[in-house]
C-alpha cells in the first residue's frame, strides 16, 4: 500500500560518490537505520548477524534500484538514482533536476577525488543544497580536517563541520546538539546518545565556533547573537544552518564511517533538518500559484507538468520513471513532450506503478509531488517534459529561477 505523506515532509535526494568512496554501503545504513532493510531493534542473538547479511544480500538490487524509499520520523527520504554521473549528456544532465538535495560521500584519507568534481559541477549548476558525509573514517590515515580543507580548495564550497569522529572510531561529537552518540556492536546496532561532557566539548570548541561564524557570514541576526556572546540553541543553529544550506552557500558536513554504521543516524537527521522538502525548490515553486507552501490541492488541479529521468527495462518492458511537478495522471491519459530535435510526440500512459526498490504496485492516480514509473511510452527518454497535451510547456524555463524559500 502506498503510503502519502505531505510534501514537506519528502525528501528527494541523490548520494553521488567518487567510485569506491562508500555510496553503496552507506545507501545500505540508510536503509538499514531506517527499517526499510532491517529493524535495528530486532538485532538480539547471534542469529540476527546472520539474517542481517542474508537480508542484505537479497537487497542487492535495492541498493542500485533508481528509486528507494526511506520512511525516519514521520518523513519520507526518497533515494534517487540518476543516470551516468560521469557521462552527461544534456539529458543526463537535464535529470539531475529530479533531485532537490543531494549527499556527496568522500572516502576519509583520499578526500576529494576526480569524479567528486564532477559530482559537484552538476550539484553546482543546479544549485542544489549538499551535504557531505566523509567516510571511512575508521581507516588508518583518515583525516576528517584535511578532507575538509580540500572541500574548501578543490571544489570552491564552504563545508562546515556538524558531527565530527572522536576518541576512537565509536564515537562521533554532534556539534548542534551538543551530544556524544557511541555505537557498538558489530554493525554498530547499538546506539547511545548523551550529554556531552566539559572535556570533549572543550576539544571541539574550534569546530563548533567555525560551524557558528560560517552560519553567521549567511544570517545577520544569528551573527549578533553569536558575537554577543549569547550561545544560540541547537534549534536556532539548525534553522539558521538551514537557509544558509538551501540557498547553497555552505555543505554541512558528517563524518564517520559507512562500514560500521559511525554517523549515520546523524545524517539521515542532517537530510531531513537541512534539505528541501520538493515545495522549496524551484521547479516545484514555478507552478505555485504564490509563495504559500500550503497550495498543494491548486498544483494537483492544474494542467499536467513531469520528468521523466529514467529508462529501465522492467519485467521486460520499456519502463518510465517520472517525477510529477504538476497536475495529476491517470492510466489511459495522453502526455505531450517534445524532443531535442523539435519532434512533438503524444503516447498514451497504459500503467502507472508505485516503486520501493525492487517492488512495485499498480496505481490508479499520480499526484504532483510523485515519483512514479510509467508503462506505455515508447519513446519518452530520459530528461524530457511530459506535458498535458493541450498544455506543452518546457521544465528548463524554470531553472533560473531563484528557489523561493519559506520556511517554518
Ligand atoms: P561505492 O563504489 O562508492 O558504491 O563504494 P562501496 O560502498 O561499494 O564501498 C567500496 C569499498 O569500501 C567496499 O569494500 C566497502 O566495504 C568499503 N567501505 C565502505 N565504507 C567503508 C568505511 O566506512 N570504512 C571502511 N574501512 N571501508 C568502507
């Protein structure tokens, strides 16, 4: 059964890596943390060890599935996979607006890494808000503040530090919450938070004045506060780090490790407290009738707009996946879209399919904010606008645009 939740509370995001930086692995800890693999909870005996691998091994194709689902404190994060990071064609590329956010991994001890650029190039054109989750902390020579400083000198980007590794490799500070959370047991399934003490939170205290003065260089209010003196309270920092990360002009940052489960949860808190919700980016906001988030029904109501940014074969069958902007779609509607060359096609959409990964169910309607798979077209590819026919209308209009913030 398909499951909706408000669009405020979706996250749509891609996790780009620098091939063996850990994008898999820490696709899978999502997935894991979230329940979605297998519930943290239910890990007691030595068995448990065993059906955790089996399960994950029988996830394969979740991992690498172009759309995976994750469902964290009444939100739902949205893992999406676009095609060919490294071969962009302008297709390729045009797909990339699929995403409203995305986390780019970095393997701890070889920092930023040829395909990282590319990752953060097209992260760059579409000015879409990033975190960074730096990795594999727990191997010998990794160095979270080097790998930081090479954010800042290879890709130009302002990397603020939020959790960062300590003492050893179970522990990671939370410079916002001012919290120490271990993690022990094998896949790190134990998870313990609490109060961090005067003496780790002294040999923070540099990061966390960094994390401070970055936010405040991006909000005057919050940066008289800082320099009065007056600390600023973990839900202040968090918005204020907020509108600095969706206007795109600092990458929070979370270290640990993928492979033993260190910083994660923090993370997937990071993806849901800093990234946008789909009503906050651009090509969602175009076709609101004003700057109210709460005009869902009227973006329902109006005439179709979608992307389609995927091609897949299907139980042997050309599949579309599509993100609805717009409008609603039914089985058996007519979409328009044109292609590069100026071709106009009208097909007609046979089947419409909720996906989670390697599972997909039948659905009757397609609401704006859907991400949907799409049976019956032959000829739509990656990239192109799926329109009402009566209505044609371009997505690529639409990226200039200035994301229209409105925030709680
Ligand atoms: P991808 O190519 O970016 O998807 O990378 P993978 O997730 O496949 O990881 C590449 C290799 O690095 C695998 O052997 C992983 O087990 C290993 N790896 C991933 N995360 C960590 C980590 O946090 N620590 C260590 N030591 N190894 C890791």
């Amino acid at each position: 059964m398909k499951q909706s939740y408000p669009l405020d509370r979706i996250r749509n995001i891609g996790i780009a890596a620098h091939i063996d930086a850990g994008k898999t692995t820490l696709t899978e800890r999502i997935l894991f943390y979230t329940g979605a693999l297998y519930k943290i909870g239910e890990v007691h005996d030595g068995d448990a060890h065993m059906d955790y691998m089996a399960e994950e091994q029988s996830h394969g194709i979740t991992i690498t599935s172009a759309l995976t689902k994750a469902h964290w404190n009444d939100h739902l994060i949205q893992i999406i996979d676009t095609p060919g990071h490294v071969d962009f064609t302008i297709e390729v590329e045009r797909s990339m607006r699929v995403l409203d956010g995305c986390v780019i991994v970095l393997d701890g001890v070889r920092g930023v890494e040829p395909q990282t650029e590319t990752v953060w190039r097209q992260r760059s054109k579409f000015n879409l808000p990033s975190l960074f989750f730096i990795n594999k902390i727990d191997r010998p020579g990794a160095d979270f503040d080097h790998v930081m400083q090479t954010i800042g000198k290879r890709l130009g980007a302002k990397p603020l530090p939020v959790t960062l590794p300590l003492h050893n490799e179970h522990t990671v500070i939370h410079l916002i919450d001012r919290t120490l959370i271990e993690f022990s047991g094998e896949h790190g399934e134990q998870l313990r938070v609490k109060p961090c003490d005067d003496s780790d939170w002294e040999r923070v205290a540099g990061y966390r004045e960094n994390l401070l003065l970055g936010i405040a260089e991006h909000d005057e209010a919050f940066a008289d506060q800082v320099l009065a003196g007056d600390e600023p309270s973990p839900a202040e920092t968090w918005a204020a780090l907020r509108i600095a990360t969706l206007k795109g002009n600092v990458c929070p940052c979370f270290g640990g490790s993928a492979l033993r489960n260190l910083g994660v949860q923090p993370l997937i808190e990071g993806i849901i407290k800093l990234l946008p919700s789909p009503l906050e980016r651009p090509a969602a906001n175009a076709f609101l009738p004003d700057e109210s988030t709460t005009q869902v029904e009227m973006i329902n109501n109006q005439p179709l707009v979608a992307l389609a940014f995927k091609v897949q074969m299907w139980d042997g069958r050309r599949h579309v996946f599509t993100r609805i902007y717009r409008g609603q779609l039914k089985p058996g509607d007519h979409v328009r879209f044109s292609k590069p060359d100026g071709t106009v096609i009208t097909e007609h959409v046979a089947r419409i399919f909720d996906v989670d990964a390697a599972k997909k169910s039948r659905l009757d309607l397609a609401n704006a904010g859907d991400i949907v798979l799409l049976a019956g077209l032959r000829h739509a590819s990656t990239g192109d606008t799926l329109c009402h026919p009566d209505h044609p209308l371009l997505l690529e209009r639409i990226d200039t645009r200035e994301p229209v913030l409105s925030l709680a």
